[in-house]
C-alpha cells in the first residue's frame, strides 16, 4: 500500500460545511491525527484509527503523521476551519523541512475548509467586502509587541481586521490590551462582531460598537472582526446585517 498524507480541514463547526473533498478523504483513511476535539468530529468506523493528542504539540503530531504516511499509512491530519490558516499545514511542512529527506518524497496534500472568519462574516453580512487582514492575538509563538505592531499597522492602512485566538483563560489580559490599543486608534463607533462558535448549537453573533466592548466578550471559541472605517450596519428587524462597501474613497 502506497501511504499518502492529507492535512485537512473541518470546516467552523456543522457537518454541513465540511467539503466532499474532506470527507472523501476522511472515508479512505487509515488514521486521523489531530487535536482531541477535532479527532473527535470523526466518526469511527472499522479499519479507521484515531490519533487524539493535547494542545500546543503540533510538531510531535506533524511528525506521528508523517511517519506513518512513510509505513504506507493512508493519514489524514485534521485541523477546524481551514488547515492553512493558523493550523495544521504548516506545521506540518516545517516538520517535513526538518526532517528526514525521503518525508519530502510523499504524496502530501492540502484539503481546503471554510476557516472561521468567513464562517462568521457571513453570519453577519460582509463584514470583509473590502480589504482586510486576520491576526492571531495568541503571544504563544510570537512576541506581544509583534502583535501590537500588526494591530497598529492594520488600523493606519484602514483594513477590516479578523481576530483569532482573541482571549485565553491564561493570558485574559491580552484582549483586554488589544481593546485598549484600538480604541485609541479607531473611532469609537466601529463595529465590531463578537462570532463565537458559528455553525454549532453554541453559535452567538453580538455586534457592537467598539466603545462598548468588553474583553469578556470573547474566548477561545470566538472570531472577533473589527471593521474598517468604511464598514457600515443596516439596521432592520432582527439582527442588523453589517458590511463593508466594495470601493474606498480617494
């Protein structure tokens, strides 16, 4: 048996909006790696087995797969939302950098999903319809002041800005120094979009202008999206709908 090695991605949360493509190659695979929740998403099935393993390991986990892709394992790497967007792929690739040269000969390949800030946009509009940017908050792999530096930078371009990782029960101080920041930048109107667990019987969209958020607004579960200058609200019966025209003044 020739192995391969797919990294995937399960989409934000429902069955619904994980891809044919991705649950074809979940339905031919020997073994599913991945962080504990999401190896959890995967049925399990006779001739199927799953790799469950903490947070913070991708490495150890990158290089599990790889070497069983090498004994002709069929592998899927799962990651939620899009695996190239802070997730798995990459680490994957850095692991393959680094490794042995016949890890560079395998079939490897990335299986695109709908990553949680156009999951959450579409909830509440199109937030992103102009140009826009997304950082991660987490100071778990890059230094704080890197963060800060991108959030200034973001705002003095005028970008729509897309927030992962915004708040963790160990450092909840983080957001509450990314609020701080932006409200001395931004206009004390901008939406914001609170969108936490999207697609799930958790989903919460909270939209609200940036003078009236509040750091414990968000967790780890949550996408924040922070408009632009330009996005606007229509208010309607219901939830407002929120978007950012396509053109930007001259």
């Amino acid at each position: 048996m020739t192995g391969r090695l797919v990294i995937a991605g399960l989409g934000p949360g429902a069955d619904a909006l994980v891809t044919p493509e991705v649950s074809a190659a979940l339905a031919e695979a020997t073994d599913v790696i991945g962080y504990t929740p999401y190896v959890a998403r995967v049925a399990e099935r006779p001739g199927l087995v799953r790799h469950p393993s903490g947070n913070r390991v991708e490495m150890d986990r990158s290089q599990h797969a790889l070497a069983l892709a090498a004994e002709g394992r069929r592998v899927v790497v799962v990651s939620s939302g899009d695996p190239g967007v802070f997730a798995m792929a990459a680490a994957v690739f850095e692991a393959v950098e680094a490794g042995p040269d016949h890890w560079r000969a395998l079939d490897i390949r990335v299986l695109p999903g709908i990553t949680a800030m156009l999951a959450a946009a579409a909830r509440a509009g199109a937030p992103l319809g102009h140009d826009f940017c997304a950082i991660n908050l987490s100071d778990n792999l890059k230094p704080r002041a890197l963060v800060e530096k991108r959030l200034r930078l973001a705002v003095e371009a005028d970008f729509a800005m897309a927030f992962y990782n915004p708040r963790s029960a160990s450092r909840p101080e983080g957001f509450e120094r990314t609020l701080s920041l932006l409200s001395g930048l931004c206009r004390d109107d901008r939406p914001v979009i609170f969108a936490r667990a999207v697609s799930t019987p958790d989903e919460e969209i909270r939209v609200v202008p940036l003078s009236r958020c509040r750091a414990d607004m968000a967790d780890m579960r949550t996408v924040v999206i922070v408009g632009s200058s330009a996005t606007r609200i229509i208010e309607r019966d219901g939830p407002p709908i929120v978007y950012t025209p396509r053109s930007a003044p001259a």
